[in-house]
C-alpha cells in the first residue's frame, strides 16, 4: 500500500487512494491461517472448521473517501463477532458483500443458507455474529452507519440480511460495485470523494428495495452507468436496440430515453459507441485490408455513405483520412483538427 498522505493519515488530493493488499500464497497454511487470525484480530476471533491443509486467503482493500470497497476469496473458516469486540473496537458500519461464489452460514439467525452467485449478504457491525464461511469468493463495501442510516427506512433492522441476486436494484448495485471494484485501481483520492453519493444512494435503495426521492439521483446514475456498459459489450451484435436494451434492464423506453438524453437520445449513444469502436478498427494495421465498406457493414452502417457522414460528423475526418493518418502516410489537416473537440483528440496522436 503506497500513497501520499498528511499528518492525520488522510490520502492527499491529486494522490492515489489507499490501498492494502493480502495474500497467503506460498505460504504453508498452518502459518497462513495464522497471519489471517492476526488480519481479523481487531474485528472477530477466527477459527478453523477442519484441519488447516489447503487454507489459503486473500483480501484486498481500496479506500474510497470514507468508503472502502474491496474483495476477499478464502478456503472455509468461522468467526465470532462478540458483544465485547463490538464495544472494544467501536465500529459502527454496515458491510455489503457480493457473492461471485461459496456459502455464509450465520449460527445465530441461520441467514445464507441458500447464497447463490449474484446475492448480496448486509451484515450491521454493530450486531454480534457466529458465521462459518465455505470457499468464497466476494466483493465488498463497508460503509459507516453515520452516511448509510440517514438514507435507510429502518436503519437499525439488518443485524444480518440475505438479499436475492434477482431483485433489479441488488442486481444493479452489484455491478456498479464490481465494476467499480475492477477500476478501483486508476481512481485517485478527488474521483473518490465524487463517487461517494451516487454509490450511498444506490446502496440505500437496495436495502430498502424501492427508489425514494433521497435515492432517486444515485440509483438513475447507477443505472446508466450499467447500460453503458452494457452497450460497449454488445456495441456490434445485430440485435442491440433500444427495445432491446430497455427489455434487458426492465425498464421502460421513456425511461431509457431520458437517460441519454443529454446524449441526443439512446440511438445516438449507440452510435457513437459503435463509431468509436469503428474509429479503432481503421486505426489498427491488422485491419487495413478490409474496406471501408465492410468496416461500416460491421459496425451495423448498412450503407457506406451513411457510416462516411456520420464519421466526418463526429470526428471531422473521413474514414479513409483517419487510415492515412494512422497508417502515417500523411499528417492531419491542421483546419480539419482545429475544428475537432479537443476531448476527442486528447492522445489519440
């Protein structure tokens, strides 16, 4: 974990987030099992439910603000969350977990029997708990009560909760944290500190399975954040349209068109994508034998003109100039690039 911090140990603006990282591997499991006892000392007692061999842990830990998101995969293991450790240590957070894989048996409330890949387990720091842990593999997000339970109808009611995968908002909020998780690597402490809203809200409205007016702007966020990405994966499959994308969220067409609309609408934003997308393949030397009109018909322009127009459009080039230029057999028009946004152009050269 490296990263520049002041004297309270705060990470300083225009840094990295903190982030901490551990990992058994290579190390003999008797003595693994005791490095991770050491690792939840100051949260739970940890003990082995069968003999060590195989043991093996791996957690990571990236601070976003007040928040921290992060993941954990171990072999089987149970823990013990007194009322004496809950009045020692003094936290007072809620923890969302992610399961992608392997069970979470609570011996007080029975809550995980039935995890599948894809729920989400909400555990209340600030409540005992007895659980025993089968191979998991999970994404995290701890979060203080003092940000969480002002947005919560019963914020006091989640001693250990079990959340179906299936609900759309638990759904959303898994992939806005793992994706978010997966990019947690390039954010530095002020994007941090602007994400925190959006993901509380989100949060919020999982937990409280409805979308209220306190939770109404992170949860739209979220929400496209989840198409977009969606849209990038599904850029140049035949099918992609917007009855087909709001079918996929479970949303309707005017709901989906107000997402985008500061992008001119959801058929616009496809576009775009699709011609960036198309901008890259006439960028790439493995494709300069394909022509401009297959190029176009692969990035569903049905018409070689049409594709020609709204590249010149968007990026005041024509294909075949975008090609020369990457193919480095003649410079930019200086007019032509002037008049390009300069966001556009920002290290493509």
């Amino acid at each position: 974990m490296s990263t520049r911090a002041d004297e309270s140990g705060k990470a300083m603006v225009g840094s990295a987030v903190l982030r901490s990282i551990f990992d058994s591997s290579g190390i003999p499991p008797r003595e693994a099992f005791a490095l991770w006892q050491e690792q939840l000392d100051h949260l739970a007692e940890a003990r082995l439910v069968k003999e060590p061999e195989g043991f093996h842990a791996r957690a990571e830990a990236v601070v976003l603000d007040r928040l921290v998101v992060g993941s954990i995969q171990n072999t089987a293991y149970a823990y013990d969350r007194s009322r004496f450790r809950i009045a020692r240590d003094g936290i007072d957070h809620y923890m969302l977990q992610f399961y992608k894989k392997g069970r979470m048996i609570c011996r007080i409330t029975g809550t995980g029997e039935a995890i599948k890949p894809g729920d989400m387990i909400l555990a209340d720091m600030a409540n005992p708990e007895s659980v025993v842990i089968l191979d998991i593999d999970v994404v995290n997000l701890v979060v203080p009560r003092a940000l969480l339970a002002p947005l919560l109808v019963e914020p006091d009611a989640h001693g250990l909760r079990h959340f179906s995968g299936n609900d759309v908002l638990v759904k959303l909020l898994f992939d806005h944290v793992t994706a978010l998780y997966a990019q947690s690597h390039h954010i530095a402490v002020e994007q941090a500190v602007a994400l925190v809203p959006s993901l509380l809200e989100l949060s919020a409205a999982a937990i409280n399975g409805a979308v209220g007016d306190e939770t109404r702007q992170g949860v739209s966020s979220a929400l496209r954040q989840a198409i977009c990405r969606y849209i990038g994966d599904h850029a140049l499959e035949f099918g992609l349209s917007p009855q087909q994308i709001a079918a996929q969220f479970g949303i309707s067409a005017r709901k989906l068109s107000y997402l985008f609309q500061e992008d001119g609408g959801i058929a616009t934003y496809i576009q775009g994508e699709r011609l960036r997308l198309a901008r890259l393949a006439l960028m790439d030397p493995a494709q300069r034998g394909r022509t401009i009109a297959e190029i176009a018909e692969a990035h569903g322009f049905a018409h070689r003109t049409s594709f020609i127009r709204a590249f010149e459009r968007t990026y005041s080039l024509t294909p075949s100039q975008q090609r020369a230029i990457a193919a480095g057999r003649r410079s930019a028009d200086k007019d032509a690039l002037s008049r390009a946004s300069p966001i556009k152009w920002i290290g493509r050269f």
